[in-house]
C-alpha cells in the first residue's frame, strides 16, 4: 500500500489553498508545481505547508516545483494554473491566454502521469475542460470539470442565510456552463429533504438563483484584483476525496456529452457520479420545457468559447 500522488498545477491562491486543504485531510502526498519564475515562491509556499503539519496534525509530504518529473506517477491532477480574471473581464475573455497553459501544461503532465485522473478548475473552465481533454488524449472519464459543486455552494449558502438553517441540510442542483447564465435547478433543491419551493416564495428564490449566477462576479467585485479561491479550492477537494476515497458521490460536474441532455462532443456542467474510475456516469434527467431552454442558452455560451478555440 502506498499514499495517494496529488500533483497541483498553478501554485496561485487557488493551487496553494488546494494543497493545503487536500494535505488537511490526508488525502495524499502533494506536488505544487508553477511556472520556472516562480520556484521560489512555489518550494516556499510548500515548505511553508509541510510545516504546518505537525501543528495541525496531518502526515503529507508537500513539495514545490517547475519540475514535472518531480510529478512523475500522480493518482490525480489539479490543474488551476492560467491567469485569473480581473474585475470587468468575462471569463471568456481569458479563453486565448488559458487555451495556451492548458495545452503546455496538459502535455507534461501526461508524459510523466499517463494513467491520471485530471480534474480542471482554470477558466473558462467547460471550454478548458475541453482543450485538456483534447489534449491529453485521455478517455473521457479521466478528464473532468469542476464548477456546479461551487456553483452549488453558493447556492446552498445563500439559501441556507435566507433561511436561518445549517447549511449542511441545505442541496442543490446546478446544470450548465460556468457562466451567468448556469441553471441553478431549484426544482430538485432541497432543505432537510423539504422542496426548497415550498420553503421560500418565488421572488426571493428567483433572487438567490440571480445572485448564484453572478457569484463569481460579486467575489471578483469585492476583492478588486484576482478572483475567488476559496470555496473554489474547497470545491476540488470535494471531487479529490470523491475520486481517491471512491465514493461514488453524486456531484455535478464538468462531463464529456456524447449525446447526454441532446448535447455530443463538448463539456458541460451535469449531475454525475463520481469515484476511484473518475466521471464514472452522467446523470440524465427529465427536464421542463423551461430548464430545457435554459439550458441550451448556456451550452450555446459554452460553444461560442469553444469557437474561439477552433
Ligand atoms: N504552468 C504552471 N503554472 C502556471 C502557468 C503554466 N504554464 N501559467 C500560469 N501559471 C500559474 C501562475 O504563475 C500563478 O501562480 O498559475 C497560477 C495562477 O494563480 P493566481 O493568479 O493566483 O490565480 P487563481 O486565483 O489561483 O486562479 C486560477 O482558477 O478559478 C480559476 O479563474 C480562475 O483561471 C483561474 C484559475
């Protein structure tokens, strides 16, 4: 038996608070990796964690690099390295930039871990899902996305405020692209097992999805450079532990469609299960005229970014 490999590409806010949280709870042995130009900061970031351990208890090598050999056999990858958006930039406007990091970034990884799992967080993440994909040469239950468990996040964590209720009763469902028009499903969103429509009136529940969407948005706003990271670190250690503990969670994810929803040859965010094969199902649902053309608005978004792409 040997500890789990967990390689993070992009030692950034979201990579480094990644690492940290992935070592918190065991999950495995951490490489930090980052461009040459930042080695120092990366190694120092790591060592930083590394030390960390004895206080709070967690027995998890960490190491920083711009090596990939030193990323050599890893179970999983996390890819978020790529440039973050800045406030009043779409996430589409970072598509060329990031394309780029993810095809330079997804060739070394998989030289050195051909029997990955590759979980992508960089934005616009369902088109850099794609391009990973792409890229790798993987099947596509080894390439994933991750957005509805943040977007999700959100959701739960608004509702769960309006309410005055914990947060760990409160489910969500969000389909779609990562994008202000995702399609956060109250009709399957739940507290305590109870409709979430019956709890709520429409207006401020119309309100929680307008502020689901623009989520991304209101963090980005507040912070005034650099986007959100924490939740979004949170939200890929959830579907490491899923894939590493095969849990067979039932999560939304970023999957590969051959056909699923009426969609073929791209990603998007679906409900899935996801376990030690990777995306090992989606999810299909029955769908409300309604949800149905929400839907396909937000995979015609995910398509225009994929156009720029070629
Ligand atoms: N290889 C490795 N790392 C790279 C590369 C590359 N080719 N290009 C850039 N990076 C690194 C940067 O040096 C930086 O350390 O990626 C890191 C990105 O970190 P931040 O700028 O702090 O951005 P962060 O907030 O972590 O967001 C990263 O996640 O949520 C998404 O939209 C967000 O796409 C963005 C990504």
């Amino acid at each position: 038996i040997r500890r789990r490999k967990i390689s993070v590409i992009g030692a950034g806010f979201t990579g480094a608070t990644t690492a940290l949280m992935l070592a918190q709870k065991e999950l495995g042995d951490i490489v930090l990796v980052d461009i040459p130009e930042a080695e120092g900061p990366t190694k120092g970031k790591a060592l930083d964690m590394l030390e960390a351990g004895p206080v709070q208890g967690f027995d998890a090598n960490i190491v920083g690099t711009s090596d990939y050999a030193e990323t050599a056999d890893s179970d999983l990858v996390i890819i978020t390295a790529g440039v973050a958006r800045k406030p009043g930039m779409s996430r589409d406007d970072l598509v060329n930039i990031n394309a780029k990091v993810m095809r330079s970034v997804t060739e070394q990884v998989v030289k050195y871990s051909p029997d990955s799992i590759l979980l992508v967080l960089t934005n616009p993440v369902d088109a850099m899902t794609y391009e990973v994909y792409r890229t790798s040469g993987f099947p596509k239950h080894r390439v994933i996305g991750q957005s509805g468990v943040l977007d999700t996040a959100r959701f739960r964590t608004f509702v769960a405020q309006e309410l005055g209720v914990s947060v760990e009763d409160v489910s969500g469902f969000v389909l779609g692209g990562h994008g202000d028009d995702m399609v956060p499903l109250v009709r399957y969103s739940y507290a305590g097992g109870i409709p979430l429509e019956k709890l709520l009136p429409k207006e401020r529940l119309d309100a929680i999805v307008e502020r689901t969407r623009k989520g991304g948005g209101e963090i980005v706003n507040l912070l005034g450079t650099g986007s959100a990271y924490y939740a979004p670190a949170a939200s890929l250690v959830q579907m490491a532990e899923a894939i590493l503990k095969d849990k067979k969670r039932i999560l939304p994810a970023i999957a590969y469609l051959e056909g699923e929803y009426g969609y073929h040859d791209m990603y998007l965010g679906v409900p899935t299960i996801i376990g030690g094969n990777g995306l090992e199902k989606v999810i299909e649902l029955d769908l409300t005229e309604e949800e149905k053309q929400a839907l396909d608005k937000s995979a015609e978004s995910v398509r225009k970014v994929m156009k720029v792409l070629g």
